[in-house]
C-alpha cells in the first residue's frame, strides 16, 4: 500500500513538472486543453489511489461516476450556450 | 466470540452476520461522505463555469492577469498540497496497524498545510501591497476583464484557503482524538483533505499557467 501511495505521489510531482513545462510552450488554444488534460490525470490518480476509489464497492464507484457526469453534462451545455450567443 | 460472529457455520444464510453489520456501516458513512464532497465538487465547479465563461470572453485579459500572479508561490504551494494528500495517506494506512506513524503523519498533514496557508497570505499581502484587490483604485479604473480576473482570483483562492483550514482544523481534531475514532472516521477526514488538493489541481494550471 505505502509503496502504491508513495509512486503515485511521485507521479504526481513529474504531472507537476511537465505541465509547468508545457505551459511555456506556446500551443494556442491546445494549450488550455494539455493543461486540463493533465489536470485530470492528476485528479484521477488521487481519487483512485489516496481516496481509495479503486477499493472501492461498485456502487461507490457508480455515485462517483454519476456525480461527474451531471456536472460534465452541465458544463458542456452551459459552453454550448454561451458559445451559441 | 469473533471468530464465532464471524462463523458462517451457526448462521442460516439469510441471517446478517454482526462483522456485515460493521461493513455496512462504514460503507453508507463512507457514502455519506462521498455525498458531501459532491456537494463541494458542484460548488467548485459552479466557479470553474464563471472562470470559463469570462475567460473565453476575455482572454487576453486573463493572460495579462496570470502575469501578474507568482508561478513559484503556484509550484510551491502545489507540491505541499500533493506531498501533504501523500502523508494523508499514509496516515490512514498506519491507523489499524501502528498508531505512533499514524500520528506522525498526521501532524506531518497539518503542519504541511498550514505552510501552505503561510505561503498562501505572503502571496496575497504581496498583491494587496501592489494595490491588486477586489474595489482598490487600481482595480476599480482597469478594464472590467482584468477586474473578473482578479475577483475570480481572490473567490477561488480564498474559499480554497478557507477549505485548508477547514481541513487543518479537522485533522487538529483527529490527531487530538486519535484514540477514540475509528477507521472510517480518519478514512473521510483524508477524503476531505485529499478533495481539497484536487480542487488546487485544477486552480493552479488555471490561474498559474496561462501566461
């Protein structure tokens, strides 16, 4: 477990690293997507691993998957609108 | 007696065995947990939403903005957070099985998230010094773009802040009463603490890293 723990957190500090390099490459509007694209990975490395996810029942990870879809779906329709106007 | 309770030769099968009972209870605790941190996740993400609304409103703006923010304060402060949801971790790991490195890191937790909220007040008395504030002249005459930067800026940082120490306070709390609580207990403490620094995750690429 400790082992799991402290590889993913070195995981976490290379993410860390490499996104603050590539944010000094100029990409343009790939550059917010790389960014955010990072940003999860790192998000989901914790859920899995500090927050225990992937130890976790089913309908644990059911509410989980359910919760970020309502909010992915409102983000995505909140961007269309906007986009839209 | 608990290898009696825990037989599965006594029962009849539709009978609930009392170590099920347990594990029932600590999983509708831990979801009750997990139903609050959506709570919090929603309440993030409503700001996330205004962040990406005005930023593709205003992006030049946002990038003049970022500039002004320090990006080691940003790198610093990131690598507490990740290195303290590390200890968090661990701590919760050592907590059936040796309670003095429980304890240890638990306070290793602590005291990396207080210097992340020292961090976080030299960081904002230097942009308050510089006259960068919610209604400061400065501010109030620049270009409305750079002035929802700003007031995203401070929201964002300041309820994350408030989080941290909402979250230090919780495991002041824990380490004091280390000896009464049980599993599940420190197990949602480190959830909390470990939502707090995936919510920074996404905050510093955000405000840091769009120079």
């Amino acid at each position: 477990m400790s082992r799991l723990f402290v590889n993913t957190w070195l995981y976490l500090i290379a993410l860390t690293l490499l996104t603050v390099t590539v944010a000094s490459i100029k990409l343009g509007f790939l550059s917010v997507a790389v960014a955010l694209i990072i940003a999860g990975t790192k998000a989901s490395l914790v859920l899995m691993n500090f927050m225990h996810l992937r130890f976790e029942p089913k309908v644990l990870k059911a509410m989980f998957l359910f919760a970020i879809s309502t909010i992915v779906i409102i983000l995505i329709l909140t961007f269309i609108d906007t986009a839209l106007r | 007696m608990a290898s009696h309770l825990n037989g599965k030769f006594h029962h009849p099968r539709h009978c609930i065995t009392l170590s099920e009972i347990v594990k029932q209870d600590s999983l509708t605790s831990k979801m009750g947990m997990w139903l609050f941190l959506f709570s919090e996740i929603l309440l993030f993400a409503g700001l996330f939403l205004l962040y990406s609304v005005y930023r593709s409103y205003y992006p030049d703006y946002f990038h003049t903005g970022a500039k002004e923010l320090n990006l080691y304060f940003g790198f610093f402060n990131t690598v507490i957070l990740l290195t303290s949801s590390l200890t968090m971790a661990l701590s919760v790991d050592s907590f059936e099985k040796n309670l003095k490195s429980t304890r240890m890191l638990l306070l290793a937790t602590i005291v990396l998230g207080v210097v992340f909220l020292i961090n976080k007040y030299f960081e904002w008395s230097a942009k308050i010094s510089h006259g960068i504030y919610p209604l400061s002249d400065i501010l109030s005459n620049a270009p409305s773009g750079l002035r929802i930067f700003f007031g995203l800026y401070y929201a964002m940082t300041g309820l994350h802040g408030l989080h941290v120490a909402a979250g230090v306070i919780l495991l002041l709390v824990a380490l004091i009463m280390l000896k009464k609580i049980n599993h599940v207990w420190i197990h949602n403490a480190g959830l909390y603490w470990h939502l707090v620094d995936i919510i920074w995750i996404f905050l510093f690429p955000l405000f840091y890293l769009i120079t």
